[in-house]
C-alpha cells in the first residue's frame, strides 16, 4: 500500500489530537517524521503513533526529507510564518494551525512563498468552518431565508477556568502568540468573514487586562473548590506545558474586548469576547432584511424567525458539541481527502490571511483609540476576493 507521508511540527495536544483523527480516516497516511523542542510532547506523539517516526531536533530536517508530501504545523504561532515559509520552498503541502501568523509582514511572506510554490495545497484549522452547526446556518443564510444581512452580533465568552488556563499559558504573551484576538477569537471572525462573504472595511475596539490581576486572585478562595477538590480557575491545570498562577503570571494580553466592524458590503458586526465568563457563549444573532437567526454552538441551538404577524421560530438545531461545534472529524475526513485525492481544501491561506489582517486591524484600533481604515492592510497583501488555497 502506497503511504502519503506526514511531517509533524509542533506535538502538543492541538497538533497531536488534529493528527490521531486524520490517521483514524485513513491507513494509507502515515506519519514519517516529528519535531517539537520539549521532550513530553515528542513522547506523547511516540506513545500515541504506530509508525515509529522519526524524530528531528530541527524542523529543517523534515523539509529536507523527499517523501514527505505533507508537513502539520502545530507549533507556538510565533514560528507558523517561518515553518509556513520553509514548507512552500521545499514543495511541501500544509496543514497549519490557527493563527496562520503574528503579523503583516508575515503575512505577505507567506502569500507570497505560497504563490512562488505553485500554490501547494494549505489547510488551515478553522476547526469552527467544518461543523455542521456553522455549515447549517451558512446555508440558511445563503438560501435566503432571512433576506439580506443587515447586522450581527457574535461573541465568545470563554468558561473562567479555561481563562484562566490562557493566562497562566504560553499564550498570555504576545510574543508567543499574538494578540488573544488574533489566538483564540481568529476562529470567530473567520466565520463572519466567510458568512457575509466580504472583508472588513472600518473597525473600532476596546479592550483591557480587567480581571487576571494579582488583587482579584480572592476569587479562588471566594469560589471554592469543585467536587473532585480541584481549585476554582485552575480545573484545566495539567493540560499545558506552561502553568502559572494566573492572576499574578506576567503577561501582556487582555482579559476582555469588544470590536465594532464595518464591512465592505455594508453589513455592520459587533463582537464581545470575555475570558471570566459563568456563561460561557458562542453565539450568534443575525439580523436580515426578512428574518434573524439566533444560536449558540455551545447547546447546538439554531432559531430563525422570519418577519411576518403569522410567522413562528423555526428550529434548525443541531448536536450540541461544546466550542468547536463537532468540526474536529469533519476538518480531519476533509485533509485525509487533499492528502489522498488532492481535492482542495474548504479553508485556505487565503482565508487564513483575511482573518489574521482583520484581527490586526481590530487590535491597532485598540491600541490606538481610533477608527482605522482596513482598505491600507488589504492594499499590503494585495488580496483580491476571499478563496480557498
């Protein structure tokens, strides 16, 4: 049996769990190599993996390897632009983690490796794109059923304890990863982008470091511990490599942020990410010509209501599967299908790139207290209309 060979960057829990759901669609992927700098996570990926890969201290190596087709990058976004970068040149394949990269530069870098390889497939991992519950209401919104969008509103408020998990990560620290807009709410612009298919053209934000500080730390005590006796903002400790106390860690991300984004077809979007949340939400609340749709991916919920005296809420509801909405299989089944069969992927660098460019955007617009015109960032990266790479 011909094996379509893999090179793993980055093996911690991300990259490993997106890389055991793709080789459980198919025996004929295979991975050949792996690097990742701390030992725990390569001995995760050896104990987890069959195929007895090889281990790279550097990740040079792996471009260097002729059979390997595809490379995975799960490494801290910091190093997707550079990994990114050297993938393309060598002729490989990607798979890359969300945030595609830290900045604009990088951005157009990376676009423009890509265009220079003969744009190789890249799979992003907008796990949010794949699940059934996004898809349904994509397709409500494309059939019609609500008119034209006017507004929305979207959120992501995140469980205290999984905040405080960012805040004492390796993810509390812009160098590492971004801004927390541009790590873990990328996903959620992503999905307005690709919904109103248009690209934003004016944004304005708010934001702050409010609740991780060393005077709010009472709250652990104020809270109690659960049932099993773990600690209240501490029930995800063991699950990172890096954990520090939260409230007193250093760290230069905000805890809370809301954007307001105008975009080039007219539609307006506000957003509201919190991460000391008691009711955790991704929720939606579209408003069109005709009707609104109101969901949240956290139950499955799925509400559309047309306009009209007679009219009654329509239930489009799916399997509630926590944040991710059931897309983790679905995005795995689909890069089985660009690895095996080349078909090109639902969520390209493209994509990638019209997310992380509006999460810039939305961030200098906090930084700087002013409304900021997008059209010069579009202008940079000389992206045309949004489409798959």
């Amino acid at each position: 049996m011909d094996k379509t060979k893999i090179g793993v960057i980055g093996c911690g829990a991300m990259g490993l769990g997106v890389v055991e759901a793709l080789l459980a669609c198919d025996p004929r992927l295979q991975v050949a190599a792996i690097c990742d700098p701390d030992s725990r996570s390569v001995n995760k990926a050896l104990g987890a993996l069959e195929s007895r890969p090889e281990i790279c201290p550097d990740y040079h190596e792996i471009m260097a390897m002729p059979d390997v087709q595809w490379v995975m990058i799960a490494s801290w976004n910091c190093y997707h632009s550079e990994q990114v970068v050297a993938a393309f040149e060598a002729g490989k394949h990607v798979f890359c983690q969300k945030p595609i990269a830290l900045s604009l530069d990088e951005c157009v870098r990376m676009k423009n490796a890509w265009e220079a390889s003969d744009e190789r497939h890249f799979n992003v991992g907008f796990t949010l794109r794949y699940s059934p519950h996004y898809r349904k209401i994509k397709q409500l919104i494309d059939d019609g059923c609500i008119g034209s969008i006017i507004s929305i509103e979207f959120n992501e408020t995140i469980d205290f304890n999984h905040g405080a998990f960012i805040m004492g990560d390796w993810r509390r620290l812009k160098k590492n990863t971004g801004t927390h807009l541009l790590e873990k709410c990328c996903h959620d612009i992503d999905l307005v982008n690709w919904m109103l298919n248009s690209r934003a053209n004016r944004v304005a934000s708010f934001g702050g470091l409010d609740f991780f500080l060393p005077e709010n730390a009472h709250h652990v005590e104020r809270v109690g511990p659960r049932d099993d006796g773990k600690a209240a903002y501490g029930t995800w400790q063991g699950r990172g490599l890096v954990e520090l106390d939260p409230f007193r860690a250093d760290k230069d991300i905000v805890d809370n942020q809301v954007a307001i984004v105008e975009y080039e077809n007219g539609v307006r979007a506000t957003f509201h990410t919190n991460t000391n949340a008691a009711i955790p939400e991704r929720r939606m609340y579209i408003l069109g010509t005709e009707g609104a749709i109101r969901s949240d991916v956290m139950p499955g919920t799925i509400e559309l209501r047309r306009i009209g005296w007679e009219s009654e809420t329509q239930d489009f509801s799916t399997k509630g599967s926590g944040g991710h909405g059931g897309g983790d299989k679905i995005l795995a089944r689909e890069l089985a299908d660009s690895m095996l069969d080349g078909v090109p992927p639902s969520v390209g660098l493209i994509e990638g790139l019209v997310s992380a460019v509006t999460c810039f955007a939305i961030d200098d617009a906090m930084d700087t207290g002013t409304v900021v015109d997008v059209t010069p960032y579009w202008e940079a990266c000389d992206i045309g209309t949004t489409g798959s790479g």
